[in-house]
C-alpha cells in the first residue's frame, strides 16, 4: 500500500516523533491532511484545538469538539471528512517502538501489541468528563507545549515527551483493564482488505480512463459488492470517490503550474474540461478557475 499508505518523516530520524497541525489551508509540516484517507503504522493521538471535526474510522463516522481527542490505532483507515471554516487538528504520531522501548521486549510483547495488532482497538476518543481521559489530554497539551511553544527546548526534552507517551498509555490500557473483544471477524476482514486495495487501485489509476467494472476487477469481485463495500467504508459509491479523489489531485496541479483548466482536467482524468469544472464547482461551490486565482 504505497499511496494510502503514509510514511512519516520525521524531523529526527533517531527520535521519530512529530506533531501535525492542520487546518483548512493545509498541514504543517507536510503530510496527510483534511478530506485525505490513508493509513499508517505509527499510532497516533489528535487534539482538536478549535472548531468541530468530522472523523471517519473504517467507515464509522464521529465527531469531536474543540478539546477533545482521539487515539487512532495502527493500520487503521482514517481521514478528516469535515471540519467548519476555522477548525484546527493536531496530530501526534509516533512508532510503538516509543511505548516498548525495544524490539520484543516484555512491555512490548505484553502491553503494547496485545492492544495495537489485529484491530482489536481502532480507536478511543478522548473527552474531559472522564478523569482518566482528561489525564491523557491534559498529557498531550503538556507534550504540545514542549514540542511546539517553547522556543530553546528543555535540556533532555526527548525524555519528557517518551514519559508523557508511556504515562498516557498505561493510563489507556489500565482504564479498559483488558484487551477489547473487538477482533473483526474474517469476513469483515477480507472486506477491510477488499477496499484498501480498490481504494490503492483509484490512488494508483484515477488520471486514468478508470470503469467501476475496472475496479471491481481489481479484488475478483461483482460491482454491486464493489459498490456495497464502498459505501459501507466511505459512505459514497466508487463513481463518486473517484470524481472527487481526481478533483483534490487537481488542487496542487491548479496553484502550482501555468497549465490551462483543461490540460488540468486532462492529467486528473477528465476527457472534458466541462465535466470537471461541473464536478469542482459541485464540490466547493465555485469553478476551479476562480480557486486558481484566489489562491
């Protein structure tokens, strides 16, 4: 999986952490942001610093508020599908490796994978009324503010962010006392498996003369169960989430080279310009040209 699939650069190779921000304009620094489905192996905390965000988690749908979080498993399919105007997210990701603190050690055998393989844990979100959640937000502030807002970090501030890591999960795994008894079945497996490699195959082929019977093909199945997986994973049909997928490859492609509307529409799959500029303008309400020169 090497389009859905996100690999973090880490500003530190030797000490693999970073801190996305991302709002409507974007993230910082470059990375995965809003309305952009993927997956990764490193686990991951999200504080929403302002607004409301709409969550989608192996096509669960959540929303969260101004100071609320969440924790997203590993291998888990995730993206930002809404988010108001002046909304903001952060993002913590990290290696398990952080919460083991060596491969095959006895925490990570007993504390660490039990609870991130398999998909037993997909997510948990975080809210301020319960005290042991607030305890993990209340960490996550604190590793924000080394991380971001001090300007000449502490001496040894690596290990105040690994204490602060481990502290929170331990919080985490004592509060649900035992291992979830959420492992998917084989079924619901192989469906999981069904879309990361449709959704690999549109991430892959959208620029493309791409069918719905194209996709299908791709994991030996009908379009009609094609299209219920879609649906049930993405809450839209394949047609659709290509369109748009073509639409957002179009947006670096608008701001970032002289080409015309139609060259554009061209390159992300559309044999004719009046198509895409129909289907930007259903999206975000006003034609692509007017994107490219307002931004």
């Amino acid at each position: 999986m090497t389009i859905l699939y996100e690999k973090n650069q880490y500003n530190d190779p030797r000490f693999p952490f970073e801190i996305y921000q991302t709002d409507m304009t974007g993230t910082i620094p470059q990375g995965r942001g809003f309305n952009d489905l993927h997956w990764h192996e490193e686990l991951q905390f999200t504080l929403i610093k302002k607004g409301k965000i709409s969550i989608q988690i192996n096509g669960e749908d959540l929303i969260l508020q101004e100071n609320e979080g969440i924790f997203i498993n590993s291998g888990v399919l995730h993206q930002m599908i809404e988010m108001e105007t002046n909304s903001k997210y952060h993002s913590i990701n990290f290696p398990k490796e952080l919460l083991g603190f060596s491969p095959n050690s006895r925490l990570e055998i007993n504390y660490v994978n039990p609870y991130t393989e398999k998909l037993v844990l997909p997510y948990l979100t975080l809210h301020l009324d319960s005290s042991w959640q607030n305890r993990i937000l209340a960490n996550l502030l604190e590793i924000e503010e080394i991380y971001l807002t001090i300007q000449e970090r502490d001496f040894a501030w690596q290990y105040q962010i690994s204490i602060l890591l481990v502290e929170s999960w331990l919080i985490l795994i004592r509060a649900i006392k035992e291992i979830p008894n959420k492992e998917i079945s084989t079924k619901s497996y192989l469906h999981y498996e069904r879309m990361q490699i449709m959704l690999q195959f549109i991430h892959e082929h959208y620029f493309e003369d791409t069918s719905l019977n194209d996709i299908a093909e791709i994991t030996n199945i009908s379009i009609s169960e094609c299209t219920r997986t879609f649906k049930k994973f993405t809450h839209t049909t394949p047609y659709n989430y290509l369109i748009n997928y073509r639409i957002k490859r179009s947006l670096d492609l608008l701001l970032k080279e002289d080409s015309s509307i139609s060259e554009i529409a061209l390159k992300v799959g559309f044999n004719q310009s009046s198509h895409f500029i129909k289907a930007f303008k259903k999206q975000f309400g006003y034609p692509p040209k007017q994107y490219k020169d307002f931004y």
